[in-house]
C-alpha cells in the first residue's frame, strides 16, 4: 500500500466558537485547506509552523518529540483546531514540527471523525456502516 493523503480542512477552533454564537463573522474564521498525510504511525495532528501562525494557533505547552526515524526533538503543541473531512468533524490540539512539509493526519483525530483507510482505493473513507454520523468508542 502507497501513501494515502486526504483533503481536510483546518480551523481556528476558538474563531469557529465565536462564529458560531455570532460574534465573528463567518469570513473571519481563519481556516486553510490542506492535503494531509494520513498516518496511522502518528499520534495526533502535526502541522508545521507557517501554519500554526496562518491559523493564529496558541501555544499550549511544549514536548519532547521522535519522529519515525528516531531522531529526537522538541516541538509546541498549539491549538485547538478543528479538522473536517467530508461530513465529519474533531477537534484537537496540533504538534508543531518547524519546517515540516507535510500535514500528519494521526490516529486520534482519525479516531474521533470515524474514518477508515480504504486499502484497496488507497484512500482516506467516511465508516462505510454510518455514512451519516460518527460513532465514539467509550470503552
């Protein structure tokens, strides 16, 4: 199986709550369309640091970070974002990896929007059994 990558859309979830009580203006909710990576391997949300000021993400605290090849770092985790794909949504907060080229959609937002990988189209899936709505596993 190849690299799946699949259309998401980020928003500042703070500008997304004061949208939605009619504070902010729809228009003024910063939000970025972006083709992410879809990486089981990954624990959460990474972005990189162009956007995390794009969306105007605060800094939470800081990790200890390791990537997949071992190499070892430190990195911010900002947010909350939300994350919508198709007609699914989560919310999370986001590890900053500087310089990363890529957005790393991980298990626990994928979790959250009850999505699947598709082996055989090598694509990114709303769970076939509820097309309409997510389930949330409690236990």
């Amino acid at each position: 199986m190849g690299l799946i990558y699949a259309d998401i859309l980020l928003l500042n979830s703070v500008d997304a709550g004061m949208q939605k009580r009619g504070i902010l203006p729809e228009e003024n909710v910063r939000q970025m369309d972006v083709k992410a990576l879809v990486d089981t391997g990954a624990i959460t949300l990474t972005i990189n640091d162009e956007l995390a000021k794009q969306l105007d993400l605060d800094v939470k605290y800081q990790v200890d970070t390791e990537l997949a090849d071992g190499t070892r770092g430190k990195g911010d985790v900002v947010g909350p974002v939300d994350i919508r794909f198709e007609n699914r949504m989560a919310s999370c907060l986001a590890l900053v990896l500087p310089g990363s080229t890529e957005v790393l959609l991980g298990a626990i937002p994928m979790e959250g929007m009850d999505v699947l990988i598709d082996p055989t189209l090598q694509r990114l899936i709303v769970h076939p059994e509820r097309p309409t709505h997510a389930l949330m596993k409690v236990k």
